[in-house]
C-alpha cells in the first residue's frame, strides 16, 4: 500500500561495499548494521538526520524506476551478535499504489 513500511533481512555478506540500489517503483530504502539500529530509526521522518550512531548504511529515495549510484561506494557490514549475513533493510512504499516495491542491491562481498 502507499506509505506502507516494511523491515526485511536481504542476504548478502557479514561486509560489502555498497555500489548501487535499485527500486522498480518510487520508494524510500534505508539499509543498518543490524536488526535493533533499524527498530531504534523507525520513526525517524523523511529529510531528518540520522543520529552519528543510528547505524545508518545508506538511504535513498527514489521518484520511481530507478538505480541510485552510491559514490563513493559505501562500506556496509553486520553488528549481530554473532555476526550474519542479512542486510537490515526498511523499505517505504511512496509510489502511490498498493504495489510491492522490489529492491536490488548491487554489492561487493569483502567478507564471507
């Protein structure tokens, strides 16, 4: 639905570089460290700063079909403990529809 928010775990690696991320529709992505710095960013308004500690990774937000560059690329890994290999990921649908947003990373493992 618009405006509806969901928390995922995408597979990728205990570290990556972060290249690009891509939506099939507008939305707003925002990728942490771990499962409890996204719980703890949830309400976190759109255009606000995060906290120097929120576990932040990358966030964008797309206007529709759409591949962000992240460049530089960002350094993105996982603080679990112990440590997996799930990316923790929200994903705000802002198309204007109740279609599900798809999301792609475009990563580079630097840790199995």
């Amino acid at each position: 639905a618009d405006a509806a928010e969901a928390d995922l775990d995408i597979t990728g690696f205990k570290s990556y570089a972060l290249l690009t991320i891509t939506t099939d529709r507008a939305a707003r992505v925002r990728l942490y460290v771990s499962d409890a710095t996204r719980t703890a960013d949830a309400s976190r308004a759109e255009g606000v700063d995060p906290t120097s500690d929120a576990g932040l990774i990358a966030e964008v937000i797309t206007t529709g079909a759409e591949t962000v560059i992240i460049s530089p690329g960002a350094y993105g890994f996982n603080l679990e403990s112990p440590v997996t290999t799930a990316i923790s990921t929200r994903i705000t649908n802002k198309s204007g529809s109740t279609s599900t947003v798809q999301v792609d990373l475009n990563i580079l493992q630097l840790e199995a």
